[in-house]
C-alpha cells in the first residue's frame, strides 16, 4: 500500500498519460512543489462559475504555494492533468484520505457506515476550456487505481455536488457513483451525496474506455 510520503518522494510511481478523444495528450501526475506557478494560472484562468463550484480558499499565486507546501503534509493527494507539450495544468484532481465529522453524521443517517481505513473524499475542477470534453471520465479509472493503492475502498464526495450542477451529476452518475441523500451546504445551498463503490470500477490496466499510455 502506498503512502503519501512515498508518492511525494517518487511521483513517478502514479504519472499516467491520457490521449483524449480530439488528439491532445494529457500527463496525470502528483503535484509537486515546483507546480506553484503553473498551478496559479490554471486558479486564475477558472471562470467565476468554476470558482462557485469548486472548494479552493483562494486563486491566486498565495493559494497555489499554500497547496504545493502541503505535499505529503496532511492528509491530502492533489494530483494534476498537464497539457502536452505546453505544460499547462488544466486539471486538479484531489483525493482526502480524512472524512469530515459532518460526512460521517450524513451518511450515518444514511444507513452507511464511514471509515477512514476505507473511504476517501474526491473533488474534481477542469479548466473552463476542458471542461465537456470527456477527460473527466477518462481520469476516473485511474483517480480509482490510486485511491486503491492507498488502501481506500470507496469514493464520496468532497463536499457533495450542488443540486444545481446537473453537469456534473450525470458525470457522477455516468462514473457509477450512487446518491445517498440530500442536504443543505455550509451556506445553505442545496446538494447531495454521492458513493462509489471502487469494486464496480474497472482498473485503468484493463478498462475498455481507457485512452492512457504509461
């Protein structure tokens, strides 16, 4: 089983490329400390509809540096999609291998039981100009893989989904991520739950809608 150290010290060991469907190849990879720059333009570059629907405390160079300084800190993997060959990231997909006594308390009710040992929090932002473009689903094999190296079992969502982004509910329905229930956000707002259960996602060595090329 890996850990976030060892990902941190070789991030070798998850570096994937995905071919997407209009011939632009994509690097999947850890972040690493020397992303911060990189990281900042993508922040900068997202839409304020994709800041409403994303989870990041700010989008600039101080936010960037404060995500690449907690590499293997805490309990966080960010990992990044990079465009070849211009080496823009135009995707952070990040994994929390901590749940959230909120969570617990909601899929309790549920009838669901959390465990850290075996549950994982994703949360997924594509930039404006990726997003609808099937990298998201492309990734999801392998977002699977690497939550399986750490020992997870099953996926929820970091945050739930707003209620209001159909986008993406058919993408995590799509993905086989099952609703669990409803509830109302920190501000109010409306959303859901979602699980997936990583024995019903095929692994990225042998998935047949894979386009990935180590």
């Amino acid at each position: 089983m890996l850990t976030l150290t060892e990902i941190a010290e070789d991030p070798l060991v998850l570096e994937r490329r995905l071919d997407l469907r209009d011939g632009t190849e994509v690097v999947f990879r850890p972040l690493t400390h020397t992303d911060a720059e990189r990281l900042t333009g993508f922040l900068e570059g997202l839409s304020p509809e994709s800041r409403r629907l994303s989870t990041f405390a700010g989008y600039d160079l101080a936010a960037a540096r404060e995500l690449c300084d907690a590499i293997a800190r805490y309990d966080k993997l960010r990992l990044v999609l990079e465009e070849v060959p211009s080496g823009r990231i135009v995707g952070l997909l990040e994994l929390s291998l901590a749940l959230t006594p909120a969570d617990i308390t909601r899929y309790q009710e549920a009838g669901i039981r959390l465990a850290e040992t075996t549950d994982c929090r994703f949360g997924p932002t594509l930039a404006d100009d990726y997003q609808g473009r099937g990298v998201g689903t492309l990734a999801l094999p392998l977002i699977a893989d690497v939550a399986r190296r750490l020992g997870r079992t099953r996926i929820i969502l970091w945050g739930g989904v707003l209620a209001d982004n159909p986008r993406a509910i058919r993408y995590y329905e799509k993905n086989g991520f099952q609703p669990v229930g409803s509830f109302a956000g920190t501000d109010g707002s409306p959303s859901l739950d979602m699980m997936l259960d990583l024995d019903q996602v095929p692994s990225a060595a042998t998935s047949p809608t894979r386009h990935c090329g180590s």
